[in-house]
C-alpha cells in the first residue's frame, strides 16, 4: 500500500493550524438524521392509517407504526432544535471539553478529569472515547434518566464519554488529533507544575 504524503502534511497542518486556536467550535450535522428521522415519521404514520382503515383493523401494524412515529419523532424534533440553535455540538479549549454532542453528552469536562483518549469503531461508525478519573462524578451533574443511558455507555466499554462521528461536522481524524494533543499538553504542564513544586 502507497503512503499517502500530501494528506499526512495536510492533516498535520490543519492539527497544528487547530490547536492554536485558543477555543475550537464544531457544529453538529443533523441534515441526515433530519432527512432519516422525517421520512420513518411519514412511514408511521401511513401504518397507522392504513393498519386503522382495514378492514380487519390489524392492531399490530398501528402499534408498530406508533412506536416508529415516536421513536424517530424525538429525532425529528432533536434534530430541528439542533438546526434552529445552531450552537456548537463540542467545544475545546484551554480548560477542558464541552461536549454537547448527543442525548447523552456529557456537558463540561476538564482536561484534569480524563484519564485517557482513544479512537475506535463499531459496526462501521467511529466513536472517540473519553476514559475519566471519577466517571460517578461526571455522571452526578446530569439527570436520572441520563445517567442511566450515560452507565449504559460505559458497560459497551472502558470509556465513559463516547463521541460519535456522524453528528459532527468536519474532520474527524483532525478532531481527535487535536483533541488528544491538547489533553497531552496538559498532562506535561501539570507534570513541569509538579516538578517545581517538589524543587522549591
């Protein structure tokens, strides 16, 4: 297999363009659970109506057809809020992360709280995965309901704050280049502060 150059320099120079910057915004991308969400909604509904207006009445096809409306309801409104807020879905900065991202997200983390960072895939979609300290911790800030989701999370794997690719916008290589970089930086600062300590 031929190494690519070009794109190596071109991912290192937008990575070092990137941590630069003092607070990195990336925006959600929600058009195709926009479009996905829209079309199971309109999908539900002909079910219902047609499982209503037959003649048997088939019970099963209304049910189905209202779960489907539901479930892909919230993913429809979820994803019209995304597009009418157009706030950030992640923002990194000097401090910490604050990710925003899913139902799940969870909110503010400080670089001090991570214990780890890390890239991987299931099923064809590519996660980073954020290991903390004290996951009880990040999880108390939340609502029951999502700290049951965010457990849930964690039990799949040893991290306790997943990233997915597909509801953000950009390159999601440079994203966790960046975002591992800057986590790094602040391990060894707080190593220099250490060492000083010690020697005064």
């Amino acid at each position: 297999m031929k190494f690519n150059t070009s794109s190596f320099i071109h991912i290192y120079e937008e990575w070092e363009r990137l941590l630069g910057q003092d607070e990195i915004r990336v925006y959600p991308k929600v058009g195709k659970l926009f479009i996905g969400s829209l079309v199971f909604v309109v999908i539900g509904i002909v079910m219902m109506y047609a499982g209503g207006s037959d003649e048997e009445n088939n019970v099963f096809i209304v049910v189905v057809g209202a779960i489907c409306t539901l479930f892909f309801g919230f993913g429809f409104v979820y994803a019209i809020s995304k597009l009418l807020q157009r706030k950030p879905a992640l923002l990194i900065n000097q401090t910490g992360i604050e990710d925003h991202s899913s139902l799940v997200s969870s909110g503010f983390v400080t670089w001090d709280e991570i214990k780890g960072i890390d890239m991987y895939q299931v099923q064809n979609q590519r996660f980073i995965g954020i290991e903390v300290h004290h996951p009880e911790q990040i999880w108390s800030r939340h609502p029951h309901w999502k700290q049951r989701l965010m457990r849930l999370n964690k039990g799949m794997t040893d991290s306790a704050i997943h990233i997915q690719e597909t509801g953000l916008s950009g390159n999601f290589n440079e994203l966790f280049l960046v975002m591992y970089r800057r986590w790094k930086l602040n391990k060894s600062d707080e190593l220099e502060e250490r060492e000083e300590e010690h020697q005064t």
